[in-house]
C-alpha cells in the first residue's frame, strides 16, 4: 500500500485498472496519458501583497503570494539578492494534510519551487543589490495548497513564478551609505527566465502527465522535472520510491520538455510576456 498522510489506499485493483486504460490511450477522467487537466492563471489577485497568482489546474488550487523587503545577504552570496520560500499545505485543502507546523512534504514542496526558481536562475539576483555584502533585497515566495486533488508541484511553480514575473516592488536607491525608498513608482523584478515543472507517474512502463491523487495512490512512482528553458533542466525530485529504467527515463525526459513548453506558453500568456529578457 501506499499511504497519503495516515489512510492507506488499496492500489492493486486500481493500479491494474489505471495500466490497462493506459494501454489504450486513456485515463480515468478522459484525458490522454501526456494530457494536462484544465489550467486557470489569474494574477493580482491579492492586494496586500507585491505579487500574486492563483492557480487551478483541475481539481488543485494554488496561491502564491510575493513579498519583499531590505535584509542583508547571504555570507557565500554577497552579491545576490535573497529568495526565501515557504509553502503549507491546508488542512481544508484536504482530509490528508494534518494541522500544526509544516511536515515533510509541505518541505519538500517549498524545496522544489526554490530550486526551479533558484536554479533556473529566473533572477537577476545581482540587479537587486544595493551595498554589496550589506543591503539587499529579500524576495519572500508563500506557497498555499487551497484544494488538492493530485499533483500541487506544477501549480505551485506556475503560482510562484507568475506572482514573480508580475510583482510590483519597491523602488530603493543608495543616499550618503544608506539605502532608502525612493519616490519614484514601483518597478518590475528582474526577470531572466519562465521556469516550470512538469510532474510524472510511472505505472509499470507507462508513464502519465499530470496524476490526480486518485492515480497519486496507486501508480509506482513519481518524478518532478523543473525546466529552466527549452533544453535545460533546473531541478529533478523523485518523490516516491520506485525504480525507473534508462529507457523510461529517456521518455520521461522527453514528454516533460515538450509539456513543458506548452505550460511555459501559457505562463508568458497570464502574465503578459511575449518573450524572456536579456
């Protein structure tokens, strides 16, 4: 068995079921093997915050809000700006996410989208320094897992990155030493790439998009791929034990960069950008 939180999922009969729609090309809800279930962006949704975006895709609902202020940088990166991220998954979200502090898997979560965000280098880290080694700008990512139903890492990172590519901070100069908000109308982050991810199932030697927790609690393994670009991969977390060919892993590797460019096209969308900058 394979377990969600405390409650055990028989997965036997329902692994058998999903590996035989498989075989023919289909899926419990009617998609395709490779298919995506419906994606909503909505950006600038909550006022309070310099960036924000909702995320629905299917049955997951995701926010992500964005946050800055002035803190000092990190010893081995006195020249970068900081990027701090935290995600909680909602007891309302559902009956398998418990209250209290955030548990491995709210963890694991923030790790993923820090790492494609951090990674990717989607930043310009170095153009959010004011006094090197001194002043910088901390960049705060707060992930919430709203409603779940499978899969809350490629929401999660399409939240994050499109509360960041739409964000509207602060504008700081340096006075006599000393940094200070200056009058001016606030400014855009910097901007470099549209990272994304892209989750897969594995049942047996057959790979699927986008599982539902339904197909969560009974394929064999799963593995996260966040794309930096086209041809470049920012993070890979391989969150359930299982093992995975060289075959299969070549395929893997293969739908999720293609995935991966329809969902970056339809970020750039939502938030409005018809190409990356310099």
């Amino acid at each position: 068995m394979y377990r969600i939180g405390t409650k055990p999922y028989p997965t036997k009969i329902m692994h058998d079921k999903l590996y035989e729609l498989i075989l023919r090309g289909e899926r419990l809800d009617g998609r395709r093997p490779y298919d995506y279930r419906t994606i909503e962006i909505k950006t600038s949704i909550i006022e309070k915050t310099d960036g924000s975006a909702l995320v629905n895709l299917g049955g997951t609902k995701i926010i992500a809000g964005v946050k800055t202020s002035l803190g000092q940088p990190y010893p081995d990166t006195p020249e970068q700006g900081n990027i701090v991220v935290n995600a909680e998954l909602l007891p309302l979200a559902s009956s398998f996410f418990e209250p209290g502090p955030p548990d491995e898997k709210a963890i694991e979560l923030a790790r993923v989208v820090d790492r494609c965000i951090r990674e990717s280098k989607m930043l310009d880290l170095e153009k959010i320094v004011y006094i090197p080694g001194r002043t910088v700008l901390v960049v705060y990512i707060d992930v919430y897992v709203l409603d779940y139903d499978g899969n809350y890492f490629d929401p999660a990172v399409l939240a994050s990155v499109a509360a960041l590519a739409t964000a509207k901070i602060p504008v700081y100069e340096v006075r006599d030493g000393e940094v200070v908000l200056s009058h001016e109308a606030k400014t855009s982050l910097p901007i470099r790439r549209f990272p994304v991810s892209v989750t897969i199932g594995l049942l047996g030697d057959k790979i699927i998009v986008d599982p539902t927790s339904l197909e969560e609690s009974a394929i064999d393994t799963s593995i996260v791929l966040g794309w930096s670009q086209e041809d470049e991969v920012a993070a890979i977390q391989k969150n359930l034990q299982g093992l995975i060919s060289f075959n299969v892993m070549d395929e893997i590797i293969r739908v999720s960069k293609e995935k991966a460019n329809e969902l970056r096209t339809r970020l750039m969308e939502a938030v409005g950008r018809v190409g990356i900058e310099p």
